[in-house]
C-alpha cells in the first residue's frame, strides 16, 4: 500500500514539473514572438529545462525497475488466494500503465513545446547563405570603376601606379573592392595559368581584402613591389600572384583576370580566382 501511494506522489511531482516545462516553453516562444527580453527568456527557459529534467530524473529514479528484489521464500497461499492475488495485480498493473500513458503525453506536451520556443530562435538566423560567400560582384564582362562610379581606361595608370576599383555599379559591395596596378610587365612571374589574367601593358588586379583577419591593403610600396596589410603587417609580393611574403597571413590575394576592351576600358575576365577575405572561413577548402 505505501509503495502505491510514494507511487502516486512521484507520478504527481513528475507530472507537475513536464506541465512546468510545457507552460514555460509556450511562454518562452509567446515572448519571443512579442519582441523578446533577454531576462524573461533566460529564465523561462530555465524553467523549460529544468522542469523537463526534473520529471526525467524522477521518473527514472522513482518509477523505473531498480533491479531484481530478494526476499524470503514464504508458504504456499490458501486455497482461493490465487485468484484475489491475480486481481489485485492486474488492478496495480492497469493503474500503473494507466499513469505511465499520462506522463508520456506530459512528455510529449513539455517536448513539443520546448520545440516550438525553439523555432523562433532558428528563424531568426535567416536564409542560409549557400554559395554566396564564394562569389563577389564581378562578373564576366564587368567594366571597372573608381569608387566614384567613373570607368577607369586602361591609360589611366602610369606604371607603378594604383587604384582601387570597383565592377560597375557595385561601388558599394565592400567584397569586391580590387587594386588595380601598373608594373613592367618584363618582371611579372605570374604563376602557371595566368599568364593571360594582366594586360600585356603590365595591369594587373587583386582583391584589396587582406586574407589575414580581412583588413584593407591600402599600401603599395613601389620599391619592393609589395602590398602592405597595416593591421597585422602582412605582405604579399605583386610580381609574383600577391603570395605572402611577410606578416601572419597564409593565403596569397586573390587575383582578378582581367582585359581591356575594344574601347579601352578595364573589364573583368571572370570573378576572382578564388573566394576573398580571411581564410580561416572556409577552411574545407
């Protein structure tokens, strides 16, 4: 009698904290939905999950098996006593399913909820970016302009001269600023398969995004030949495909091929030869 009565209480107790868990959850979700508080969603949400593994580990400690019971052996009932027991059992036992089936659907509310607090959050993180970090604005056939918006002719550098570009009307994609750059083309080492990306007047273009920690490259020293990151100091060597000669960076800058047209402007030959910026992004590749 008494091991069906703590039987009741534990079952009341877990029932208790999962209606706790699925008020909370519903809560949490209803405050979200209203604007949100950053107050009354931490503590909602500590009351959803510590409602829900409360009525676990109640449950679990109080209605599952704690293993086989060893008692003395006792003699055989009377005659009719059989019967009375089976009864008695089956009565515990349809009870006992009877309250397990309860808490699994308390279970299921506390869950269910807790889900559904959980969704608003999810959605707020907005679409998925898919293959858009791949790519910046240039584009096959993109005439380059200063950020003006003036298109720049393949005249308008003398050697050892620099500019910063932009394709045409996508002065404002912070992604796709470029340097454009003269030098003599006699002592250009461009790496294998891009002996085709420079003008064959010595214009050459890179992204102006350091792949370091994605600070501008705003410095082109003509002694050397380089491009100097100010944030951590980073170098890259613009005779020979901006590799980095210096600094914390790993990546060489990404190159952009480009042409002059028969009017001659500046245009793109394609995108850049690989994704711009820090390289610890996209580190699969």
């Amino acid at each position: 009698m008494n091991e069906i009565k703590g039987e009741d209480q534990a079952v009341r107790r877990i029932a208790l904290a999962f209606g706790v868990s699925t008020l909370a959850g519903l809560a949490l979700a209803l405050v979200y939905i209203l604007g949100g508080n950053v107050q009354a969603e931490g503590v909602l949400l500590a009351l959803s999950l510590g409602g829900l593994g409360y009525g676990l580990a109640e449950w679990a400690g109080k209605l599952m098996s704690q293993g086989a019971e060893v008692g003395d052996y006792e003699d055989a009932p009377p005659p009719g006593a059989e019967e009375e027991v089976a009864g008695v059992v089956s009565e515990g036992w349809e009870a006992s399913f009877g309250r397990r089936k309860f808490l699994f659907r308390m279970l299921g509310a506390a869950a269910g909820a807790m889900g559904l607090a959980l969704v608003f959050p999810i959605r707020s993180l907005g679409p998925s970016p898919g293959t858009s970090l791949l790519r910046t604005a240039w584009r096959k056939g993109s005439r380059m302009v200063r950020e003006d918006g003036q298109l720049v002719k393949a005249t308008d550098l003398a050697v050892e001269g620099v500019l910063t570009v932009f394709p045409e009307g996508q002065t404002d994609q912070a992604d796709s600023q470029t340097l454009l750059i003269r030098v003599d083309p006699d002592q250009l080492n461009s790496p294998d398969g891009r002996e085709d990306w420079t003008t064959e007047d010595g214009l050459i273009a890179y992204s102006k995004i350091c792949t370091h920690a994605g600070c501008p490259v705003g410095l082109y020293r003509v002694a050397t030949h380089d491009l100097f990151c100010p944030c951590h100091q980073s170098t890259f060597d613009v005779l020979d495909g901006a590799k980095p000669i210096a600094g914390p960076a790993t990546r060489a800058l990404p190159q952009l091929p480009i042409e002059v047209d028969e009017d001659g402007y500046i245009v793109a030959k394609d995108d850049f030869s690989e994704p711009v910026g820090p390289a610890w992004w996209d580190m699969n590749r």
